[in-house]
C-alpha cells in the first residue's frame, strides 16, 4: 500500500492566494498536462517511426525491384521502406475525456501482418520498436508537461 503525504504550510503573504488556486486546479492542470505530453510524444513517436523505415541499416535479403537494389528488414526490425505507404500511413489520436488516451496506428492494410507477422513471416514491429526508441522522450514529456501545467 502507498501512502500520499502532503504537507501544508499557510502563510500570510501575498502568493498564498495563488498557492490555494492552484491546489484547487491540481487536478485540472495535471489533465492538461497529461494531454500536452501525450501529443507531444505521439509527434515523437511518429517522427521516430519514419526515421526507422527509412533507415539504411537493415539486414534481411536483397531484392532487385524496379531495377534497383532493396535491402528487406529482417525479422524484428522496423520494415524497410519501398512504395512509402506504410511510413505515411501512421497516426496519432489524443483521446480526451475523464482518463487521456494516446492512440497510435497505422492504416496501411499490411500493417498488422508486418506488427504481428503470419504463420509464413515473423514479425516486423514498426511500431513496437518506435514506442520502446522514444520511451525516454515520452517520460521526460510527461515530466515536463505536467509540472509546467502545474
């Protein structure tokens, strides 16, 4: 069980009204806090997610397409990129209401196989492997965020 402890000193001075209206919107302030990381980290998390697709260092097989050369992702790396659908195809949604919610998805119709993989591949988790890059940014938006709200 964790206990909260709060210590509250009053005071007599001029800041002691601003003090008591904000421990009035504590509650309101934190929500919109939470709601501004949590758009902040879906722009980060987003942005994370192209730079992996795009990035050079895949290690599945060489394909020739299109008279050019194409390295595949393997198993466990974000897919590499070849028409650009997948990368655009990202989104983010801040659900707002009594408890935030970010939503991330992609609407590419190949998206869950590649997320998920079939009984023919393994799977290739674009956004898994984002999320788990920008788990640092996603903590420090929150952090920041909220304090500056409060």
């Amino acid at each position: 069980m964790v206990q909260l402890s709060i210590r509250v000193d009053i005071t007599s001075d001029s800041n002691s009204f601003r003090f008591f209206e904000s421990v009035e919107n504590l509650a309101a302030n934190t929500h919109f806090g939470i709601e501004k990381a949590f758009w902040q980290s879906g722009k980060d998390i987003t942005a994370e997610f192209s730079k992996q697709v795009l990035a050079k260092t895949k290690t599945g097989r060489l394909y020739i397409i299109r008279k050019r050369k194409h390295r595949a992702s393997a198993s466990g790396e974000t897919p590499a990129n070849i028409t650009g659908n997948y990368r655009k195809s990202i989104g983010f949604q801040v659900n707002q209401g009594a408890t935030p919610q970010l939503v991330i998805g992609n609407s590419a119709e190949y998206a869950g196989f590649l997320e998920l993989g079939t009984s023919r591949m393994r799977p290739r988790p674009g956004l898994r492997n984002s999320i788990s890059a920008s788990e640092r940014d996603i903590i420090r938006n929150l952090s920041t965020d909220i304090f500056e709200a409060l």
